[in-house]
C-alpha cells in the first residue's frame, strides 16, 4: 500500500492542486501511514503548509481542542484523518475543517463514502481491497463500495466537474477499465 503514496500525491498535485480532495484507504492504521507520507512529499516543497487554508495561529487554537495525537500533526499541514477510532468531537471537527475549505485533503476508511456528505474534487481510492478478519485475507471491495467512493467527487451543488482516481495493482486494472 505504502507504493501507493506517491501516485496519491501525484494525482492531488495534478488533478486537484487546490480544491477538496479525499483518498480512501482500507484501514484506520492506512489513515495515519498515508497522511504521514504525504506531509514527507509535501515537506520537500517549497509551501509545506499548502494543503492548510487558513491561518496558522488560527489553526493552532482549533488543534488544542484535538483529542487524537496524530490527528493534531496532521492537521497542522491542512490534511485530515476521518475513521471510526477518533472520538466523535474530533471527527466532526475534521468534517467542519473540510467542508469548509481549510484543509484540502482528507484520508478516510471506506465508511466515509456511505456516512457522511463530504464533496470534493478529487477522489483517490488507494486500492479496491481491504483486510477481511473473518477469512483472513485480502478481499476485494464490492463495487458498488467503490463506485459510493468515486461519487463523491465533483458534487453538482459544490462543483462542476470532479475526478475520480482508483490505484489498483496490474492484474486488477482491466477489471476497472472496462467498468462504464
């Protein structure tokens, strides 16, 4: 998954340099890897704070009240983390922050796309499989899980027209294709 990173950070560079974009990841843990090494890509530029919106001392009152550690660092860099670990007044902080424009990307489980009304511009899917404890092994998502996530881009009421990039591994990529 970690070899996903730098495509996700491609695609937010290319297709969404300064609007909402969302990348979904297969777990909670996925959350915290990802955002980390977008901030590692981002840290090499010359704006590392260009996914934050809004004032720094601003965004620095909003931090005290974060209960969740890497949440906190995150979201010092304009990113944001949404699953069901954090603690509700943390999530809907989180929810605020993007829908209103003051963090730019936002990395969540696959249980956003069904939750929570959140548009954006761009939608990465970091990878159509997830860890199913029961069988204990990788197993695809269901599509129609997939097609919920890439719907959240380019909403009619919040946009004109979205992107929607989906990072699978080879053997997987002409399933994809031939989907309308």
């Amino acid at each position: 998954m970690a070899t996903m990173n730098r495509p996700t950070f491609q695609a937010i560079r290319t297709y969404s340099p300064c609007e909402p974009a969302i990348v979904f990841v297969s777990s909670r843990r996925q959350t915290r890897l990802t955002a980390l090494d977008l901030i590692t890509f981002v840290a090499g530029d010359d704006n590392p704070k260009q996914f934050l919106h809004l004032p720094e001392h601003e965004m620095h009152q909003i931090l005290q009240q974060i209960k969740d550690s890497n949440l906190k660092f995150c979201l010092a860099f304009g990113i944001g983390l949404h699953h069901a670990g954090l603690q509700e007044q943390d999530r809907k902080t989180v929810e605020e922050l993007f829908l209103n424009r003051k963090i730019q990307v936002l990395i969540a489980t696959a249980t956003l796309a069904w939750g929570v009304n959140l548009p954006a511009h761009l939608v990465v899917i970091k990878g159509t499989e997830y860890f199913d404890g029961k069988v204990k092994k990788y197993v695809d998502m269901p599509i129609t899980d997939v097609l919920q996530m890439m719907g959240r881009a380019g909403r009619p009421q919040f946009d004109n027209e979205g992107v929607a990039v989906v990072l699978v591994h080879d053997e997987k990529k002409n399933f994809y294709k031939k989907k309308p």
